[in-house]
C-alpha cells in the first residue's frame, strides 16, 4: 500500500451526495407537503432548485459580509425562496409545517453501500462528517440513515462552510492529527481539490447520479486523487486494515516513528 495512505488514520465524508441521497430525500418530502396541502409541485424539480441555492446562500458567510448562520437557517430562507418561485406564498403556512419541510434535510436516505462501507471503515480507521451542514442536522441525519460515524465536524463547529482552507484544517486538528494523517472522501472534484490544498488526503467516490440521469458534473475524478473508489465498500477495501491508531501515537511519543 502506498505509504501515503498507511498514514491516514481519519476517513472524513462529505455527506450531501456522497453518503446520502439528498435529491430522493427532498423529493419524497416536497411531495408529501404538497399532498397534504392541495398543492401541485414537482419534488424533484423542487429538489434540485433548493439545491441549486445552496452554493450562492453560502457564499456571504465565506466572503465575510455575512456572519457566520447555521445550514438550517440558510436552507429555511432557501425553501421560502423556492416556495415563491412555485408560486405558492410561504407564509400561508404554520411554522411547524415549514420546519417539517426544511428538516427534509434531516431525513435523507443513505446509499445502498453506504452503512456497510462505514463499518466496514470504522474498524480500522476512524470515520466521520466534514460537512457544511450543522451539527443538529448531521446528528440527526445519522440517526435517520444509521451512519455509524465516530465523529461529526459540522460548519458551526470549524465556523468555515468548505472550501475555505480553515474548514479542512481545523478539521485534522480537533482530531488531534496532522492534515496528511485526515482523508476526505467526497463525490465532488471541487471539494477535494480545496482538501488537498489544505493538506489532506483525497479519495473520489464515484455518485454518478446524485443529480439524476443526466448529470454531466463529477461523474468521474478529474485529477490524481489518491484513491478513486465505486462506492464505499471499495473505498473501505482500498484503506485496507492498519493498527489503531492509538498505536502509532505511542509509538511517535516514544521516538519510534
């Protein structure tokens, strides 16, 4: 194996699109609104619209014009967005009933492989979230989709919503870890570019369809990422076993490493 990667002793995961499957999850609860209140709503196109969003709502909090908001809060101002654009006036509905929708988020699906690679990782290395969304959404999240993740580093914890440099770096140091020693395994060439960038170890796991059929964007790697991976299982066979990593850190404080 290469010794870059016997290095590693945290797997990170984006989760959006690369553990679960947002554009199902949303679709099914848009849906479910939309029966309940008479309305008439595509989940799917309505999905991919609050989606869409997502990006440009980050970006004031990245640039400093905007103090740092949790996910959540950016998603709620997003649906309401969309909700107009749909034609249908959001505040005609009870709180309660918008946070039901916004909390879609919450609930997504995981992908097939994505419970069995996970604990097939976690018995060597330790796994987790680096992800945009915050930590009552990650939390939740994997409760919803049985994630056995060890850690979450959420954006309210490292205050950077990725790319920023500081979202991955912080990210090795509340692990206690040098940025090589930290993995991020994500389905967006983007994301690991900037990981990279910041020191971090990439592996590309392969979502061809996160946005549906025809996605053309981050269908396959576009660079040298040091593992490229179908899907979680494989990624958990290409780490491979390695001794826990409680070792190594007795080893390097006795000066054998």
């Amino acid at each position: 194996m290469d010794g870059r990667i016997q290095q590693v002793e945290a797997v990170l995961f984006d989760t959006f699109g690369t553990v679960v499957d947002w554009r199902t999850g949303v679709a099914v609860a848009v849906d479910d609104f939309a029966a309940r209140h008479g309305l008439t709503l595509d989940g799917t196109a309505f999905a991919m619209r609050w989606r869409e969003l997502y990006q440009p709502a980050m970006e004031p909090v990245r640039s400093g014009q905007r103090g740092f908001v949790p996910l959540d809060v950016l998603h709620a101002e997003n649906l309401r967005t969309v909700l107009g654009e749909h034609g249908v006036d959001p505040t005609a509905f009870d709180e309660t009933e918008l946070r039901w929708l916004n909390e879609a988020w919450h609930r997504l699906p995981a992908w097939a492989d994505s419970v069995p690679g996970l604990e097939q990782l976690t018995k060597s290395v330790t796994t987790g979230a680096l992800s945009n969304g915050n930590l009552a959404l990650l939390s939740r999240l994997a409760k919803h989709a049985g994630l056995p993740w060890d850690v979450i580093v959420a954006s309210d914890i490292t205050r950077a919503y990725k790319p920023q440099r500081q979202a991955y770096e912080r990210a090795a140091a509340f692990l206690g870890l040098r940025p090589e020693q930290v993995m991020l395994a994500a389905a967006h060439n983007d994301d690991l570019r900037a990981a990279r960038d910041a020191g971090l170890r990439t592996a590309f796991v392969a979502r061809p369809t996160e946005y549906g059929p025809t996605q053309t964007k981050d269908v396959a790697p576009d660079a040298d990422w040091d593992l490229v991976a179908a899907d979680l299982v494989q990624l958990a066979t290409l780490v491979g076993d390695r001794p826990w990593a409680a070792d190594r850190h007795l080893a390097s404080f006795s000066g054998r490493e």
